[in-house]
C-alpha cells in the first residue's frame, strides 16, 4: 500500500516537472515568434518551475535514504541554495528587463499560432493542476495537492498573458512589462522559498506529515 502510494506521488511529480518543461519550450519558441516579453517570462517560470520540482523529488529521495548522513545532507543544502541562488538572480534580471520594458516597449506580434499555443498553455495547465489536486486528495498527500494548488496559481499567470495578448490585439495597448513584472516576482519568491530555512522547514514538515499519513493507512 505504502509503494503504491510512494509511487503515486513520484508519478505525479514526474508528469509535473515533465509538462512544465515542455510548456517552457513551447512558450519559448511563440515567446521568440512573437517577441513577447510576456510570453518569454511565462516559459522561463515554466522551466523554472520544473527545475525546482526536480530539486524537490532529489531532496524527498536523499532525505528518506540517507537521514543520518550529514555530509550528504550538506552537499544537498548547499546544491539547493546554489541553484535557488540562480533562480533568484533569473528573477531580478527578468524584473530589471521588465521595469526597462515600460519605458521603452518591444514592438509585439501576436499570430493565430502563438494565440493557439497561449490557450493550448492554458488548457495543460488547468488540466494538470485538476489531475494533481484530485491525485494528491485521493492519495492524501501534502506535497501532490500543494503542487496542484500551484499549478491552479500558475493558470491565473497564463490568463494574465493571454489577456495581455488580448488586448494588444483589440487596442494596441502593451500591458506585456506589468505580466512580466508580475512573473518575475513569482520567479523570486520560488527561490526565496528555498534559500530560507523557514520555509525549507515546512516544506519537510509537509514530506514528513505525508510520511505519517502513509503509515497509518
Ligand atoms: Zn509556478
């Protein structure tokens, strides 16, 4: 029972880290197509966001394995504050060009397929994010439903691209520089998270719980 469920939860968040690095590549191929600002800053939480689940699947693997072994431990602490460290600085690259970007905006060009790819984005999106919530319910596991409520999150950032697009195209109005601030804001706050004990703490008090939970069942 408890290897089924482990496995469920491996499952789910391989097809995370999968689906965000294919959005990532698609959204940067209609991001450089249509030379939104937007789109690119969308693709780079994307890859972002399945980087940081990989980061998340190693540590639960290394933590269940090698609990007494502190150097690994170390290796693992100091390997997550390096790569939350890149996150970070992507992120304020990506706000510093965004803030550049209201004052002096791209010219955009919004075709049918870049639309067609937004609104394919959206639907994978919203589609995983129901997958994994009622995955994680079903399986009763924190880590699963907490990747299912931030992909319903990451749905809200995708309408905000699409809507930009939206009225781009109705009223030649470039809202592209707020979405991208908006993302890189995103993109700072998933490094933080990981940068500070605190929130490191929670995250294992959750993969703890989960290891509770599954106990008992
Ligand atoms: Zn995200």
């Amino acid at each position: 029972m408890e290897k089924i469920r482990s496995e469920a939860i491996v499952k789910s968040g391989l097809l995370f880290i999968l689906i965000n690095f294919l959005l990532a590549i698609f959204n940067i191929i209609v991001g450089i197509i249509s030379n939104s600002l937007a789109i690119a800053s969308d693709a780079t939480h994307s890859l972002i966001d399945s980087i940081s689940g990989f980061l998340v699947i190693i540590s639960e693997k290394l933590a269940g394995h090698k609990k007494f072994n502190s150097r690994r431990n170390q290796i693992e602490r100091f390997t997550t504050v390096i790569i939350a460290l890149i996150i970070v600085a992507t992120g304020l690259e990506l706000l510093i060009l965004s803030i550049k970007n209201i004052f002096d905006p791209e010219e955009v060009d919004y075709s049918a397929p870049v639309m067609i790819v937004l609104i394919a984005s959206l639907l994978v999106k919203y589609g995983l994010a129901l997958y994994l919530k009622k995955t994680g319910k079903k399986i009763n596991s924190q880590v699963v439903m907490a990747s299912g409520a931030e992909t319903m999150n990451d749905c809200w950032i995708s309408i905000a691209v699409l809507i930009s697009a939206i009225v781009y195209l109705i009223w030649q109005i470039n809202i592209e520089s707020y979405v991208s601030i908006l993302i890189s804001v995103v993109i700072i706050k998933i490094g933080l998270e990981f940068i500070f004990p605190h929130a490191l703490k929670h995250h294992h008090h959750h993969f703890d719980a989960d290891h509770d939970h599954g106990v008992k069942s």
